[in-house]
C-alpha cells in the first residue's frame, strides 16, 4: 500500500517520505479501514518534530491519528456485517506505529465509529481529535444554560467546536482572537463575543460582556501563557478546562486558585476513561446525525503532499483542518 513515514525525527521536508509500505491485516478484535482521508493536527509535527523531548518511539512511523474510510476486513471476533461500514477513527496512532496517512489501518474495532451517510470523509477526519477535545472539555466543564464560557483561540480547530458545543448547551460564549477574520470565523461557529487578544485588554472586556462578574467557565488551549489572565476573567467557583499548553512548566497565581475556589481540570484526548469517551461518542454521534455541527476544512492535499501539509499546520497558515485525500488505487 502507499503510506506516508518516516524512520527518523526532524523537519518535514526532510524526514517525510512516501512510498510502499506492507499492507496490515486485522487481528482478533480488529478491522481493517481502507482509508480515504487523513487530518493533520499539531501533535502529528510535534510528534515528528520530537517535541517536548519526545524521542522516536518506533524504528518506523506512519504519522496522523485522524481518518475515514470504508472497513474491508475484519479480524476474529468481528461481525462479518462491519464490512462496508463508512466510519471515522480515533487514535489511530497513538501508542501504535502505524496511523491514517496510508491506504489502510488495521486497529481495534471500536476505534472505528460508524458515521452518518451525510458526513463527508474530508469533515469526518476532523472529529478524533479536535471534536472529541472540544466535547470533553465542555462535559467536564459541565457547560449548561445561562452560564458565561470563555473559549481560548475560538478561531483553532478545538476552538471552533468548543464554542459550537457550548452554545448548543445554551452557554454565552466569548473567545479569544488574533485577527478579524478569525473573529467572523468563531462568530459563525455561534460565540456571542469575540476579544481581539492583540489590542485588547481581555480581562476589561470580559468584565464588560459580563457585567463585572467573570466568566463561569474556561476551555483553554495555552494554559501556560493565559494563566496570568484568570484573575481579571474569571469568577469565584469558575471551572478552567485545559486541552493545550505551550510549556512544560508555569508560574500560577496559586493564592488566587485556591482563594476564589477555582477547579483545574486537564484533558488529555488519547487518554480518556472509558466510559468518558463512550459517552462522548453518544454525543456526538447524535449531533452528527442531526446535521447540527459545522466542520472547517480549510484545505485538502494529496497524501504526496504531506510535508507540505505539516508546514502548514505547524506555522497556522489556514483557519480551520487540513485534510489529506489518500489515493484509491491498487494497495
């Protein structure tokens, strides 16, 4: 089969290649997808990068855990009736070698959730990790009506679906943004208000937007740069959910955390309880069905144009995925 790897941690253009790679075979419990799109996300650079001191974990590595395709085999144990299922994955390369940016995966059959007809394969690639992110985050915040959510880089992949599973729970969203045109971006999405971060005082403006009284809630991509925000934006007992950090480490006002009641809570998308995820997945499989998410390709490359694809990830060219279109020839 044609799969896009690399042996090697560095830049894109260097380390990526694509070219014949075996094709896999369902295990017990398993189903093989014959893919049709792979999502880039910045964990797939960052992985390759070897970012965070992240070393090779595996002699060869078939990037990306975003896709949907089509199962066409199955292992033990597996109704035969799955082949022929259209189906979206999650996790595809996580704590495994061989992810979506091939013709084909073999990985555990629940990691394969059948998806809707009106689903396209370009939107589904998008939901494994950014969807199913933005989802958590908003349970564990537990977003419901009437309450003030302040969303971190509404205009991101998370973002966008952050702040549309905020508002269908009846949530004033306000997010954070870099330029107007991200700003229509998240105000299509359906956030009340958007805060331009770059010449605007946030703390000031969220106060305004709520009357003096702080947001009810964060969902937060850079914990570590917009900690030093919270005590301007939000209120006493307010949940901060965090999906995304851009260092290691960071110095908190801890006094204030723990005088005004606030709860931290982290997400980690690979690494869900599972019944977390499963309920996740009820939720948005009925969402899916309903029509009632919007879904932001931005741009869609031929898997022969992955280095490119991660440049433009890693240097946020686009608002909104980019989605690889995997050929459908021969394997």
């Amino acid at each position: 089969m044609q799969a896009a790897f690399y042996t090697r941690q560095g830049p894109a253009a260097e380390v990526l290649q694509v070219g014949e790679q075996p094709t896999p075979q369902p295990g017990a419990g398993e189903v093989r997808v014959r893919l049709r799109t792979s999502g880039v996300n910045p964990s797939d650079y960052k992985v390759r990068k070897g970012g965070f001191g992240r070393t090779l974990a595996y002699p060869l590595v078939i990037p990306h855990s975003d896709g949907a395709g089509v199962i066409d085999a199955v292992g033990e144990g597996v109704p035969a009736s799955r082949i022929g299922e259209r189906v979206w994955i999650w996790n595809g390369q996580w704590m495994r070698p061989f992810g979506t940016a091939a013709q084909s995966i073999a990985l555990p059959a629940a990691q394969a959730v059948p998806m809707p007809e009106s689903l396209g394969d370009a939107d589904a690639a998008c939901l494994g990790i950014p969807a199913l992110t933005a989802l958590h985050a908003v349970r564990l915040a537990q977003v419901r009506p009437g309450m003030n959510v302040l969303v971190s880089g509404g205009a991101g992949s998370v973002g966008h679906y952050a702040i549309q599973f905020a508002r269908l729970r009846g949530a004033t969203v306000l997010t954070t943004v870099s330029s107007e045109e991200k700003a229509a971006h998240a105000r299509r999405a359906g956030a009340a208000h958007t805060i331009n971060y770059r010449d605007e005082d946030v703390g000031a403006r969220v106060q305004q937007l709520t009357g003096g009284r702080g947001v009810d809630a964060v969902i937060e991509m850079d914990f570590t740069a917009n900690a030093r925000l919270y005590p301007a934006c939000v209120r006493a007992g307010a949940a901060i959910v965090v999906y995304g950090m851009g260092q290691v480490e960071a110095n908190l006002p801890t006094f204030w955390f723990m005088r005004n009641r606030i709860t931290v809570k982290f997400v980690y998308v690979y690494e869900m309880e599972a019944d977390e995820r499963e309920a996740c997945l009820r939720e948005l499989g009925a969402l899916l069905r309903e029509g009632a998410l919007q879904h932001t390709v931005a741009l869609r490359l031929p898997l022969a144009d992955i280095a490119r694809a991660h440049d433009i990830v890693e240097q946020g060219r686009v608002i909104g995925n980019v989605v690889l279109d995997i050929p459908q020839g021969d394997h």
